[in-house]
C-alpha cells in the first residue's frame, strides 16, 4: 500500500518510525529509500515499508511479510500489500505522524 504523509514533520523520520516501534534496516543502494520493520509477533509476520522522502514529505510503500523468504538471497517473500490489517497499519501510521 503506498501512501503519502505531507511535511514538515515534527521530527527526524528515525525517531518518529522508533516511536512506532519500527526497526531500521539500512538504506537501499539502488533506489535511496528507507527500509524500516515492525515485528508483530516474533520474526514473522511482520510489516515492512519502504520510504522515500520527497522534500518534506515521505512516500510510504507498506507491506505485511508473512513468512521468510524460501531461498537464501532471494528477496521473494509472502508480502501483502492490501487488506484489513495493512489499511490499519496504515492509519496507525498516518495517526502517529500528527498526535
């Protein structure tokens, strides 16, 4: 699910994604973004976005792993990119941007 939260936000990116509990993973070398986790119970399932920051805005590409990936180095998973829990993560999200 890719949504958009416009800026200024009312802190750095890092410490708002912390305060949601999500974990980051580095920086993609290939396209610049952001690659933060959210364990829900365990390893797996998780959710797991992507973001982008254009100016003062961030760009949210939002998924749910369900599972690990079967290969190693395979970057091919078990991702939902819609639904109930998804569109709640969402909002949960969006929700903590501004309160």
């Amino acid at each position: 699910m890719r949504f958009e939260i416009k800026g200024p936000l009312k802190e750095n990116i890092y410490n708002l994604m912390r305060n949601i509990n999500y974990h980051f993973l580095g920086t993609d070398e290939r396209t610049g973004e952001l690659n933060f986790i959210h364990p829900i119970a365990g390893a797996y399932p998780r959710f797991h976005v992507y973001l982008k920051i254009d100016g003062q805005n961030v760009i949210f590409n939002l998924h749910l792993d369900q599972k690990r990936p079967v290969y190693d180095g395979a970057t091919a998973h078990s991702g939902e990119y819609e639904g109930e829990l998804v569109e709640k993560e969402a909002e949960r999200i969006k929700n903590s941007f501004f309160h």
